[in-house]
C-alpha cells in the first residue's frame, strides 16, 4: 500500500488543518501563485485605469464598485474537504459569515458612462498581459490537464481504498455513509447560500468534525495528497514539452506583470 507521505518527503505532519500543509505537488509550479495573482490583479487595475483615462475618464477608481451591485454565488470548493478540527465544529463545512471570501470593492460606484467603457478597457488589458502568449494551447497548460488527471487519481484502488476506510468510520459515527469526502462537503443538507456558506446546524457541525476526525485517524488526505503527486508527475513527464511551455507562458505573464507594475507603480 502507499505509503502516506507528501510530495515533498517522506516526513508527515502529524496535523493536517489545510491542504497546504501537505506540502507542493508536482504540478503547483506550472500554475499562478497567490503572489501572482496579487500581482497581476494590481496590474490589471493600473493598466484598465490607464486605458479609462485615454477614454475620457481619468478618475476612474483602481477597485471600483459596479452602478448597480450584482448578486453574488461564490463557488464552495477544496482539494481534500474539510479537515480544520477547530473550524468543523465551529462552522461546520461553511466559514465565518463575518469573514466572507469575497471582498467588497474599496473604490467609489462607477458611472454608466464609465460602465460602458470599461469591457473595451478589460479587454486591452487582457490583450496587454498576454502578449507573447498562445493563449489557446499554452496557457495554464497544468490546468487543462487537472481534469483528466484527477479523473485517474480518483479512480486509483489505493485512494478507493482509503475513502472506504474513510466512509466506514464515518458511519461508525452514525453519520451518512458517504462515497467519497467530497460528497460530504457538498452535502446539499447543509443549505449552501448564494454566497456559498452553510446553515452551521448541529447536524452539519457534527457531521464535519466526524469527517475530520476520520481523516486524521487514517491518513486520508495524506495518502490522497500522494497518490495526486504520483499521478501529476507521470503526467508531466509524459506530456514534458507541453508543460514546458506552459510553464513558458506563465514566465512571459509574470514578465508582462512586472512590466505593467514598473511603468504604472
């Protein structure tokens, strides 16, 4: 059987409380950091400015609010489901509703005016970081390539495995049999809002921190976390000039982001 060990060694955490202390998989340094993400959302906001300006709006604010404010459906996911003990009996498989994960813009109410102008504005910006960049075949190539290949780590006998183990404690708690942690998390008992988060009922809470508890007794997001790296290594060197030049796009963005953030600040 796997051995339960992250990407990166063969020492484990003895608590897992996030997928990222686990540790990098193969594939993470093909796709955008947080830092570019930061990065490149304070170029497009310089760049989309900039354009506004030319068109006759020169105060246009760097994070505006649209005219009228838009309805809001965040999209709930995670790599391996809940597995924060802390936050499972508090939250259950939602969050803090004090603390939503998605901001409120800073800036003032843009104008109609400026509302009309600004998708011509998004799409210079857009064309302005991706220069140099075959957009349809190179682009965050890891990420097309993520479907298929957790496609085949889910369907690893090893990771069937330890979901069984996984589902059988589960029940042994006298919670729902599930098929996978997954199905758990998604659980549409839980009453997701528009805004993604969940009613926090004693059942949901309850069910979240047998969820956990299980996972941290047999390893489960351990050994799934291996069997991704094993997967996503294989894939990598199978498709090696496809990443290769994805991972040349992604230099040629952050190349493009660094440009915009020197002439702009």
């Amino acid at each position: 059987m796997l051995a339960a060990t992250g990407a990166s060694g063969p020492e484990r955490r003895e608590v897992v409380n996030s997928a990222s202390d686990l540790g990098p998989l193969p594939a993470d340094q093909y796709d955008l950091t947080p830092q570019d993400y930061q990065r490149s959302q304070r170029a497009s906001a310089l760049l989309t400015r900039r354009c506004m300006a030319e068109r006759g709006h020169p105060d246009f604010p760097l994070d505006p609010r649209y005219p009228s404010d838009p309805v809001v459906a965040t999209a709930v996911s995670t790599d391996y489901g809940a597995l924060d003990l802390a936050a499972a009996r508090r939250w259950g498989y939602g969050w803090d509703p004090a603390k939503p994960l998605v901001t409120r813009p800073k800036g003032r109410r843009m104008t109609d005016a400026e509302f009309m102008d600004l998708p011509a504005c998004n799409d210079e910006t857009n064309r302005h970081l991706m220069r140099g960049i075959n957009v349809g075949r190179d682009w965050l190539y890891a990420s097309t390539r993520a479907i298929k290949v957790d496609k085949a780590v889910k369907r690893d006998p090893r990771l069937r495995a330890a979901w069984d183990e996984w589902s059988r404690c589960v029940a042994e708690q006298g919670f729902t049999r599930y098929h996978d942690p997954g199905a758990a998390y998604t659980d549409a008992a839980w009453q997701r809002g528009s805004d993604g988060n969940t009613r926090h009922t004693e059942r949901e809470r309850a069910t979240a921190v047998a969820d956990v508890t299980c996972k941290r007794r047999n390893h489960t997001a351990e050994l799934w976390h291996s069997v991704r790296a094993q997967k996503q290594a294989v894939d990598i060197t199978q498709h090696r000039d496809r990443y290769a030049a994805g991972l040349q796009a992604l230099r040629t963005y952050r190349a493009n982001t660094a440009e915009a953030l020197r002439e702009l600040g």
